[in-house]
C-alpha cells in the first residue's frame, strides 16, 4: 500500500482568481501567486495517484492567513474526500491566531468528515507557534478529537524557495514540548529536526511525532530516508509528495532505489500512514 501524506488540492477556480486572492490572503501571495505555479484539484490529483500507483492521499489546503479563503479551500475538500472515501482523507486548514474561530472551524470541519489540522504555515500565518496561549486552543481540540497537527517546518541553513520561513527545528521543539500529548506530523523532514535527536532532550520530546518526506528531492539527497529511519525510526517517517509541487513517481523511484530494509520500506511507504489516519488497506 502506498500513501502520499502530504497533497494540496485547492478549488478549480482558485487557479483563475490569483490576483484577487493574493490580496487578501498572505500565504497565496507568497506561495501560488506567479502563474508559473501549479494549482491541482482533486481530479488532477486522482489521475496522477493511479498513473504513479498511490492508493490514497492525505489531501489539504495551505496554511491560510484569511479566513473565508480557508473556508472556501475547507468546504472544496470536504466536498472531494466525501466523493471519494476510499482515496482521498482530508486535513482542515486554520489559523490558530484565529482563536475561538479557529476552533470553531476545525470542529466544523472534522464533523465533515476532515481527519486532521494543517497545513499549519506559521511564518505566513504570523503565528507564533511557541507561544502556548496562542496555539492551546486548536492543539486542545486536536488532542481531544484525536486529530494529528500537521505543520510546515524549514532549514537554518540551504536554498531559499517560497515559503521556506524561519520556522526551524529549535521553534519546532518548542511547540512539540509545549503540547507533548497531541499527533505532531513535522512537514519536510521536520527542518532537519531528527538530526538533533542525538541530543536527548530533544529525542525524548518525539514520542508523538512524525516526519513527512514533503518536497524531499529538493531538500536532500535520497540517503535522508535511512538515516532519518537509523536516528528516530522507520515508523515515523510518512511518505509524502507536496503534490503538486512534484508527481508520486519522482519520490517512489528515490525510495525504491534505496538500501532499505523491506519493513522499513512498507512502513515509510504505507503502514505508517495507515495506522496514523486510521484506513484498511485498500
């Protein structure tokens, strides 16, 4: 079985309307703002998973900063995960910074039928994740729905590349020991998180957390996904695409190509994903 765990799918006419989004919402205008950057519907998405042999896909929106945007992007995939249960389970976007609304929101959504929260963007969002009062809310609801808190991670050091931010593994560990019982998934690769895990404060704080292999070829070389897997293990690691920033069959080749062990490769690929969101496999 395999999963992409990370997959952004916005309305169709989103693709159509980027002048008038980019003014009124800060993570568009940094992120899907130039034309040359492609916007994907659920169609698109369905069609690349069974080209490259993705059985299902988490799917969401960006982390918005304006909040009727989120709901247009909430209600689009609520409405693509309800027409297709059995491929696609959908995450709902808010900013924490929103408050009761927020909060209100997520529960909106997750009575829909959304099985998590993110993608978070904390730089683009200007929401200050290490800040417990600020990020209680959201995180409360999302621990007692049993709800993961997917967020958008970045490198101290490499490339620059739209939305990257300064939301780098020292604020990541913040905000995992601020909220040590909630499903954290740390989106691309975590900022390089897991490389401090030889530091023991920082491995004792992962027990809930997971690492996404989102954009991973234009972050790393291939060799990321063993020795993530040799320093916080196989089963936290949770294949992922960024789609559609790039096709499953990119990523797929790198991991098939890889000296992994077989479990380790069943586990990053798909069992990982499944335990987590909680689907049989297909």
């Amino acid at each position: 079985m395999i999963v992409d765990s990370h997959c952004h799918i916005l309305p169709p006419s989103f693709a159509k309307r980027r002048e008038e989004l980019a003014t009124k919402d800060a993570t568009f205008a940094e992120i899907l703002a130039s034309p040359s950057t492609r916007i994907a519907d659920a169609p698109q998405l369905l069609e690349a998973m069974e080209r490259d042999g993705v059985d299902r896909a988490v799917v969401m929106g960006m982390g918005w900063s304006d909040y009727d945007v989120a709901v247009e992007a909430n209600d689009y995939i609520i409405e693509a995960v309800r027409a297709n249960p059995c491929r696609l389970t959908g995450f709902a976007s808010v900013n924490p910074d929103w408050g009761d609304a927020a909060v209100a929101e997520a529960k909106r959504c997750a009575k829909a039928g959304l099985r998590g929260i993110g993608e978070i963007h904390p730089d683009t969002q200007d929401v200050d994740i290490t800040d417990l009062a600020t990020m209680a809310p959201v995180m409360d609801l999302a621990r007692e729905l049993s709800l993961p808190v997917l967020v958008h991670c970045s490198e101290p050091a490499g490339h620059l590349y739209p939305g990257k931010g300064v939301t780098t593994p020292d604020r990541i560990w913040r905000f995992i020991r601020n909220f040590p019982d909630n499903v954290i998934i740390c989106a691309h690769w975590g900022g390089g998180l897991p490389f401090y895990s030889l530091m023991p404060e920082v491995s004792a704080a992962l027990s809930n957390v997971y690492f996404d292999s989102a954009a991973s070829p234009f972050l790393y070389r291939p060799e990321v996904y063993p020795t993530v897997a040799s320093l916080v293990g196989a089963e936290r690691i949770l294949f992922a695409t960024d789609f559609p920033l790039m096709s499953p069959s990119r990523p797929l080749a790198e991991v098939a190509g890889l000296p992994l062990a077989e479990q380790d490769r069943r586990l990053i690929l798909g069992e990982n994903g499944a335990r987590l969101f909680g689907f049989e496999e297909l």
